[in-house]
C-alpha cells in the first residue's frame, strides 16, 4: 500500500488560493511524486470545488473532506453531508480530528458513528485518536488510544478493505506547537495502534496504513515516515505551502 501523505488545510485559504496552492503543488510534484506514495488534500469545504479543478487529472492526488454529518441528508443546519463531499470530488474524510473533539465537543461515539456512516457512504475514512499532555503524563497513553480506537471503529465491519479505512495518531501536545513526538513516542503508539488493528480486523489490520500528524515538517518527515508502521503523514501548518508540502511528500 502506498504512503498516503496528507494536507489538512483546517479552516485557511479562500477558494483562489486554495486552487493556486493546490496547483503549485501539483506543479512541483510533477514526474518527482514517489510511486509508492498518494498524495491527499483536504480543503475547507469552500474550496473543495477550486481545490479539484486544480488537481483533476493529475495522477497520484486525491481530495478530501475534514468533516460531514452522519445522516443521508435532513434538517441539519450548518452540516453537510458523506454524500455531498462524494459530489465535491471527494474519496476520503477526516473522523474525529483532535481540534473537533475538543474544540467542537465531538465525543467518541459520535466520533464512532461518523466513521461507520462515512464508509457505507463510500468514503474512505482517517480517524484521527491521541492522547493530552496530560493523559501521556499519567502514563494512559495506551488506554487513551484504546478507548479512542474502540468507539471510533464500534460499528465498522471485521471485513473492511484495508484501502478504505486509516488510523492518524496525532498526539494533541504536537499539533501546532512545534513540539514532535520522538521516534521512541511515534513507534510505540503505532505499535499499539496496529496491535489493535490486527486484532480487531484479522488479517486485514496488518494493512490499514497508521499516519502520524502533529508538527510534521520538511526536516523531520523522511524521519517519521521511516519509523515501523508510519505509512504516511498528517500535516496542518507545513501543508499550506506547496513548497513545504511537496518538500515532506519527496522525503
Ligand atoms: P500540524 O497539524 O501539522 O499543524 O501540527 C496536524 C493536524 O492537525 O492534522
């Protein structure tokens, strides 16, 4: 399975400069984007329609949504829905990103029910887990992820393919702040992820590919991605200029 290397633009770039970021970027990648990697964009929901004009046709680039509602359609002011995004172009989706569990309140069983909608829908869901500064000072790191794992993953089959669902670990106390996870923290935390995966989703857990997101950045992504079970990023900051994202997608 390829890396998958993902731009989480979070709530920056009006339409215009999403399209002409995602244009340089695919510019700069072009004929240098490593055949065992994908690269993802995820736009505001704005500036999915720029974002995909600028990257239609260009092989090895995929779209997606940092959020929807778990409902078909209805009286959801203010929502959107699975398929909404899939008309915007998207394949993928973010579930349970840390800024929307604790800025915006999601809990994990609605974090639980995105995930399981957003794959019967079609998409192909991230579920972002990780733990508080606080919760790796207590030493709960591994029943944090646990527990985050288990309500965001409740309701999705034993028999998912492996190319629709995967797992971002992103510790809180790294996104954002410049503070990265230390090699030691990444592949003890991925190793606990895929434990879990394994078990829960026989044989395929061993191909559900675990990113690792928080403060990743041109200097330290070649070596992130080369820690056992990284297969692939996700980045906020370093990801809204084309030079810095194409910089981690070539490392
Ligand atoms: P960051 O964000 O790269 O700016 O730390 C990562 C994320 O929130 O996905």
């Amino acid at each position: 399975m390829k890396k998958l290397m993902a731009a989480n633009w979070k709530m920056y770039k009006l339409a215009a400069e999403a399209g002409a970021t995602a244009s340089a970027l695919a510019g700069k990648l072009d004929g240098r984007l490593p055949r065992d990697r994908e690269v993802l964009v995820i736009p505001p929901f704005t500036a999915l329609a720029a974002t995909a004009k600028a990257l239609a046709g260009q092989p090895g680039f995929s779209l997606g949504g940092q959020n929807f509602y778990p409902s078909k359609q209805g009286a959801f002011t203010g929502e959107i829905a699975p398929e909404m995004l899939l008309d915007a172009g998207c394949r993928y989706a973010l579930a349970g990103h840390s800024e929307r569990r604790h800025i915006l309140g999601e809990d994990d069983v609605l974090v639980g029910r995105k995930t399981a909608f957003g794959l019967t829908c079609g998409l192909s869901m991230i579920l972002c887990v990780g733990e508080k500064v606080e919760e790796r000072q207590a030493g709960q790191v591994e029943a944090v992820l646990t527990r985050q794992l288990a309500a965001g993953l409740a309701d999705v089959p034993a028999d998912v393919s492996p190319d629709a669902l995967a797992i971002a670990y992103e510790p809180v106390w790294a996104i954002g702040t410049g503070l990265t996870a230390g090699p030691a923290e990444v592949a003890e935390a991925h190793r606990v992820v895929r434990a879990f995966l394994v078990e829960r989703f026989r044989p395929g857990g061993a191909k559900i590919r675990i990113l690792y997101g928080g403060s990743v950045k041109p200097g330290n992504a070649g070596e992130l991605l080369g820690i056992d079970n990284v297969d692939g990023v996700l980045v906020g900051g370093a990801s809204l200029e084309a030079e810095s994202f194409a910089a981690i997608v070539t490392a």
